[in-house]
C-alpha cells in the first residue's frame, strides 16, 4: 500500500468516526441529498449571511467515505465565502476524475486514490454534488432547518 493509500485510510477513518460539524446547524438551511446507486444520503445545514462567511454542518448516514468528505468539507469551507467555496468543491470534483490537486484542499487530496475506485467516487461527491446544488442560483427550495 502506497504513503497516499495509508494516508487515505487514516484521514477517511478518522472524519469517519470523528466527524467534524455534525449536526443540526441552528438558523441553517437544509438541503437533502442522496447517492441512489448505494443509500448513502445526507442533510446538509447551510448558513449564509448574505455575501459573509459560510457555515457548514452535516447528518449523514451512508459509508464512511461519504461520511469523512462530509466532515472534511464541513471543516475547509466553513468561514469562507459562497464563491469561493463553489470554486473549491468544483477543484475537489476534479481532483476525483483525476485532475490536479490543488494545495488548498488540503487533506483532501488523498481523496484522489479514489480516481482509481470509479465505483466509490459518487459517495466521496455526495455533500460536495449537494453544496452545489444549494449554492446554485437555480436551487431547489431548502427545507426548513430542524431547531
């Protein structure tokens, strides 16, 4: 097993069993989002105070791959902004179909083992697919937040 193997499997296993930004997020919005192809579904909690900081948090249930880059993205995007956060999850989407991988993404660079696992990629996109899609102009109305 390669350093970028061993690498993957510690940071998934640890944001897998230690997640960060877990849980309901008060005064977020909430925007589902769903893997068909293997259960793997989560809530994303979405607060943005108009051009300011995002706040992130998460509930998932589904692998742990899913699980750890929810937790991961949670954790690098939280505090910057809308633009910026669209740019680096569409940087991490790339780095999965083998692009680049930019420094900024941190930890989640040893996700692009995954290029080499088509089948599990759906689940690593899972919350970053479900960030888009809220941070879309176009979006679907977001549920209301859990108190």
């Amino acid at each position: 097993m390669s350093l970028l193997e061993n690498l993957y499997r510690e940071i998934v296993l640890d944001h897998y069993r230690h997640p960060r930004h877990y849980g309901p997020l008060e005064g977020a919005e909430r925007f589902p989002g769903q893997n068909p192809s293997c259960g793997d579904h989560l809530v994303l909690y979405l607060d943005r105070q108009g051009d300011g900081p995002l706040r992130l948090a998460f509930e998932a249930e589904g692998c742990a791959i899913s699980q750890a880059s929810a937790s991961l993205m949670a954790d690098l995007l939280t505090g910057t902004s809308a633009d910026r956060a669209a740019e680096l999850a569409r940087a991490f989407i790339a780095t999965l179909h083998g692009g680049s991988v930019p420094e900024e993404l941190g930890d989640l660079a040893a996700f692009s083992t995954l290029a080499q696992l088509p089948a599990r990629i759906p689940c690593a996109l899972l919350p970053w697919t479900t960030l888009l899609s809220a941070l879309s102009p176009d979006r679907p109305a977001a549920d209301p937040a859990a108190p």
